[in-house]
C-alpha cells in the first residue's frame, strides 16, 4: 500500500497556517506529512519561512502522523544541534520521525557569512556530519578534526531508537553516494527516466530502506486557475541544477525566473483542475516503485485542494502497488 503524504512548504505559508493545513491533511486521509527546512523563501513571492523545527513539535503533538523534514547539516546547523534535535523528535514521539539530510542550499546556508563550498566540498562534509550524527544518537561522545570540527560532544536525551537518516537526492549521482550511509531515500518528481535511474543508483549501490518522491502540483478548480497558481507561486522550479544550489536570494530567483510564462512553469509543475489527471501521473509513481508519495500543492490556498484531493485522489493511490 502507497503512503501518501502532505508537504508542509514553509517557504509559502505562516506556520499558524501551516499548522491547521496539516491537521486537515490527517483528518482528510493522508498517511503522513513531511516540511521543507528553509531560512529564505525561494521567491520574495512567498514570503514567508517558519523554522522547521520547532514547528514540528507542534505539528506532531497537534497531529498523530509520521513526520519527515529536508535538512542540510554542517553550515547553517552544525551537526550536534542537527542530532540533538533530531533526537528530541524521536525522544518525545517514537516511531514517528524521519530526517532527510542534503549537502546544502547557498538560499540558507550564506547567511553564517562562510563560504558556501564547491559540492565535491559539501558532499564530503555531508559524510562527515553524518558520521558525527550516528555517532551522538548512538549514544557516544564525538571529537572530530575535519572539515566538519566538535569537541567533546554528546546527546544526553536520547531516544530509545534513533531516527532513520534519509538521502536527499536528485540525481543518480547522489543517490548512489547516499546508499552507503542512509536508511532511504526521497527525491523529486522528474522525468520518468531520470527518476528510474535515481532509484536504480541507490538500489544498485546496496541503499536499503524506503523510496519516497516529493511532486510538486497545482490543483484549482479551472485548469487557467491552476497554471496561474504554479506561474505565480513555484516558478523556482525553473532554476536548473546546479544553479538551484549556488544562487544565494530570493531575489536572484526572481530574476533568473522573471520571463518565464505559465507554459513553461506547466513543465516543472503537475498542473491540471482535474483530479483523475492528477491521479494517473502520481500512479505512475507508486507503479515506479516508490513507497511514499508526498504531494506539495503549491498554492497558497491548501483547504481547498485537501479536501478535493482526500476525496478523488487519496483512496485510489494508497491502492496502487498492493
């Protein structure tokens, strides 16, 4: 059975907001939710960036769904305030908490005034912090010299089973790299190919443990409504990789996406009013193989496309793949 999740996206909505979107996702059938964990928003369209993780203890006392976060250890976090609170999360509701750790984002990570490194450099340093973050969930204290440094650390609340560390990954590259270390996977949706060969990497490279996508799309009650929605609020998606990681402001977003029309925002966004079109692509997902599908409505109006979606959407997909 396909569990399907809600995307909680910081970046768009004030996180009182964010807080009812997700208690209405639980009470209209979703399986799960899991948060984005920004500084900045990607467009100053947006507007806003809630910090994620003191949001999540109230999401997950308000709620009794699993949660999930996107983080990046070793610049903006080091990886003992990464761990610690991981931990926390677990300590006070077992069994419910996951986190999924990248190499970083220059949009959140500038802002501690150091470098933002090359990614052969954050990649390293993301293995590093890794390490240090098992080691203190383990229960040890942690000393290291490296490109990531801690002195004499530990994690005195500790829960009785760590958390599973997930590989954020978009490309197969990455997901190989992510199968030596972590206990799943989640990436993006993207062509069907490319998302295949994602899946295949890590599998291939012995990575174990849940697959999960995260799929951006724009529901109205008018296809014109829907591409106007996606237009106005994710043009970011434009932004190819690597470029996504080294532009370092909103603003920098915003000029980079400022001509791009609905058409072409229609190609990084699943847009459509109606929800059996919806359905069939987020099918073909679950039919690919993954075992989590998270759906990241990006609009800023979410009752609306909960509701719509818990009903026409939602039974039919946790079917695909039994």
């Amino acid at each position: 059975m396909t569990i399907v999740g809600f995307h909680a996206s910081h970046e768009q909505l004030p996180p009182a907001r964010l807080l009812h979107a997700v208690q209405r996702a639980e009470e209209a059938g979703f399986d799960a939710a899991m948060c984005s964990d920004h500084l900045a928003p990607w467009s100053v369209r947006q507007g806003e960036s809630g910090f994620a993780w003191a949001w999540l203890g109230a999401a997950m006392q308000a709620t009794g769904l699993p949660f999930g976060v996107v983080t990046a250890p070793g610049q903006r976090y080091h990886p003992t305030v990464t761990a610690q609170a991981a931990a926390t999360l677990e300590s006070m509701f077992p069994g419910r908490f996951w986190a999924a750790l990248g190499s970083g984002e220059a949009l959140n990570e500038h802002v501690t005034g150091e470098p933002f490194p090359p990614k052969d450099e954050r990649d390293a340093r993301l293995r590093e912090s890794v390490e240090v973050i098992r080691r203190l969930l383990r229960g040890e204290e942690v000393t290291t010299d490296g490109l990531v440094r801690v002195d004499r650390a530990r994690i005195w609340s500790l829960p009785d089973v760590p958390p599973p560390l997930l590989t954020a990954a978009v490309s197969s590259e990455t997901a190989r790299e992510g199968a030596e270390w972590a206990d799943g996977l989640i990436t993006v949706d993207q062509p069907r190919d490319a998302l295949r060969a994602v899946i295949d990497a890590y599998r291939d490279a012995g990575g174990h443990g849940p697959t999960a996508v995260q799929v951006h799309l724009s529901w109205a009650p008018t296809d014109e409504e829907a591409r106007a929605i996606a237009h106005e609020q994710w043009r970011s998606g434009l932004v190819p990789a690597p470029l996504a990681w080294e532009l370092d402001t909103p603003e920098a977003f915003d000029e980079r996406t400022a001509d791009a029309t609905p058409d072409d925002v229609a190609e990084t966004v699943q847009v459509s009013s109606d929800p059996a079109h919806h359905l069939a692509k987020l099918a073909e997902l679950a039919e690919l193989g993954f075992d989590r599908i998270y759906l990241h409505h990006v609009g800023t109006d979410q009752d609306a496309f909960i509701d719509t979606f818990g009903e026409h959407v939602l039974p039919e997909l946790k079917e695909v793949g039994r």
